[in-house]
C-alpha cells in the first residue's frame, strides 16, 4: 500500500532564499560602499557646478526682466515669462544642492533663499528694474560666497 504525501507548496522555500539574499546582497554593499569616506571635493565640485548655473541663470533674468518692464510695466510679455523662468531654474539648481548647503552653511542657505523670494516677489509685483537688479546683484553675491 503506498503512502501519499501532498506535495509542499515552494513558496516560502522561495521567499527564505530570496530573504537571505537580500541581506547578503546589503551587507556586501554596505561593507564595500558604506564605509568608505564621503568625497567631499566631488561634493564641493557639483555644489559650485549649481550654484554657478544659478548665477547665470540670474544674470539671464535681470537682462530679461529689464528688456520685458523697463518703467516697470510689461511691454514685452515673453520676455517677461523668460526672467520668471529663469528665477524658477536657478532656484531649482540651488535647492538641488540645499541639503549640503545647510549642513555647512544654515545662514548662507537660508539668506538665498529669503533673496529668491524677494526676487520672485518684486518680479511679480512688477517692480522697476532697479529694484529687481539690486535684489538679483545681492542672491549673486550670496552664490558667489565670501571671498577666498
């Protein structure tokens, strides 16, 4: 007389090994890449890669913003949306890096950003270009940082 045995399902067979693959997979990982120190010259290096886009892209805004209101009403509409564009892509290209900026430097990431929406502000306030220069010239100044 034979015995019959239902067959056991594979499943958690399966899902153990996938399990312990997983941890195996993360302790390699962590003891290949978790303890090494962070490469703080390639940090610095993209930080000022950003902060230089920002401040090209400002540059681009104030020439914009002056051609789109020069009495400080909008003659030129598309203009005027390319300054308001270029202020929204530099303060991206900044926020990319604020992370890093306000562990290092809280004052200096904090003052870019009150001078973005002092910018954006008198931008959509239509402000004369005088005002908006001064407030670009200052967030430029705060990209450029402190002198060496």
């Amino acid at each position: 007389m034979a015995i019959y045995r239902p067959r056991r399902s594979p499943w958690p067979v399966a899902a153990a090994l996938a399990g312990l693959a997983l941890l195996v997979g993360f302790g390699l990982g962590y003891a290949v890449f978790g303890t090494r120190p962070p490469d703080l010259p390639a940090a610095t290096a993209v930080v000022q890669e950003r902060l230089g886009e920002a401040r090209g892209l400002l540059e681009v805004a104030a020439i914009e913003y002056r051609e789109a209101a020069p009495d400080g009403t909008v003659v030129s509409r598309p203009e005027y949306d390319a300054a308001i564009e270029a202020v929204a892509r530099a303060r991206t290209a900044v926020d990319s890096v604020d992370e890093p900026m306000r562990a290092l430097a809280p004052e200096r990431s904090a003052a870019l950003a009150a001078g973005f929406d002092e910018i954006e502000a008198l931008m959509d306030g239509i402000e004369r270009p005088d005002a908006v220069d001064a407030a670009i010239d200052a967030e430029i100044e705060l990209l450029v940082g402190p002198p060496a």
